[in-house]
C-alpha cells in the first residue's frame, strides 16, 4: 500500500475491480485447496448434480460474503473497522477460489447470476454501514454464523464419497467461525428483529435459486 490517500475515483475504481474479480474471474487463492490431497471418487451422476448444487450455494455465498464487507467497507467511519472488513473479504476470497476449482473438477459452473448476487449484497452492506461500525460488526457476525450453519448443513447432505468438497467444507466452515468471533470481539452490536429473520430468508432464496441457476 502506498502512503497516498486514495480519491473517491481511485476507490470506485478498485472497487469496480475487485467486483468483476469476484464475479467473472477467478482471484487466486492465498491457502492451498484443502482438498488437493483427497483422491478424486467418482460419483454417479445424481451424486455429482448434488455435490454440485451445493458448491454452487457456497460459492455464491463467498460472492455475498465479498459483497457485503466491500460494501461496507466503502461506508465505513472508521479506519479499524474498514480495515477489518477488507481483511475478513481478503479471506473470503481464499473460499471463493476453492468452491470455483471444486465445481470445475465436479463438471459444472459458478451461478449465471452472480452479478445479481454482488449487487444486491454491496447495497445491504452499504445500507449497513450507514448505520454506523457496531452494525458493520453486527452484519459481519450474523452472516458468518448463518454461513457456518448452512455449511453443517451441506456437510450433513454433501454425498459421502466426496471427500474433496468435504474438506474444503471443513476449512471454511472453522474460518467463518473465527471470522464471526473476530467481529465480535472487534464491538460487533447484536441486530435486533427482524433483521436477523430478513437475512435467513434471503439466503434461503438464494440456497433454492443458486442450487440450480
Ligand atoms: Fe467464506
Ligand atoms: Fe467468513
């Protein structure tokens, strides 16, 4: 990092990057893919559909993760607290890489709406960050715990054979919990209803829609 502070231009412009990054690239993972050393099984073809579906899910979520911390951190008053959520997006982006290789290994792709994804959670995050940095934290503490929980949920369903999107599962199911802990140890604020219901919903729209498109 340069010393220089950056304009409001310079900032939407590595925004804008760091979006299409996310939403067509494919950003590098920092971390080896947890589950490089498991042997490939081959699974039948309902198998690999469903394994399939639920990395889907997960990576749209890390899409939502990166959104919302970018988001927020756009709007955010506070240099600690900016920094915080640019570092927690930093580690999604380690998830993101890892869900990307596992559906290319399982024949499949990333959702064809992940634009629509991004947008939508950057607006949340913003309209979160205006409300000041302990419902930044806040926000960062319900979405981890909610991902952590789908993500038992996946590793409930995910066919047992697949040991590969297993462990990468595992991984990032013990990062969201520190990150989630992290937040609130940083000051998070805890959301008061209905936010918290609000949240559960959207991601259960999301789960339905991404699990096939
Ligand atoms: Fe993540
Ligand atoms: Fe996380």
């Amino acid at each position: 990092m340069s010393g220089r502070a950056l304009s409001p231009l310079d900032r939407l412009l590595a925004e804008s990057q760091r979006a299409l990054d996310t939403v067509l690239g494919d950003p590098p993972a920092s971390r080896a893919n947890p589950g490089r050393d498991q042997a490939e099984v081959e699974l039948d073809e309902t198998e690999r559909r469903h394994a399939a579906g639920l990395m889907r899910i997960n990576h749209v979520g890390e899409v939502c993760a990166q959104a919302l911390y970018v988001g927020q951190a756009a709007v955010a008053r506070d240099a600690v607290t900016r920094e915080h959520l640019l570092e927690a997006a930093q580690e999604e982006t380690d998830h993101l890489a890892w869900c990307a290789q596992r559906l290319r290994e399982l024949d499949s792709r990333p959702s064809l709406l992940n634009p629509v994804w991004y947008a939508g959670s950057y607006a949340i995050g913003v309209l979160a960050g205006l409300r000041g940095d302990g419902w930044n934290l806040g926000f960062v503490v319900e979405t981890e715990r909610q991902v952590e929980a789908h993500l038992e949920e996946h590793l409930q369903t995910l066919p047992e054979a697949d040991l590969r999107s297993r462990a990468i599962l595992e991984t990032m199911k013990a990062d969201e919990a520190r990150h989630a802990d992290n937040a609130e140890h940083a000051g998070a604020r805890v959301l008061p209803a209905p936010i918290p219901s609000v949240m559960a919903a959207a991601s259960r729209l999301m789960k339905a829609v991404a699990y096939r498109l």
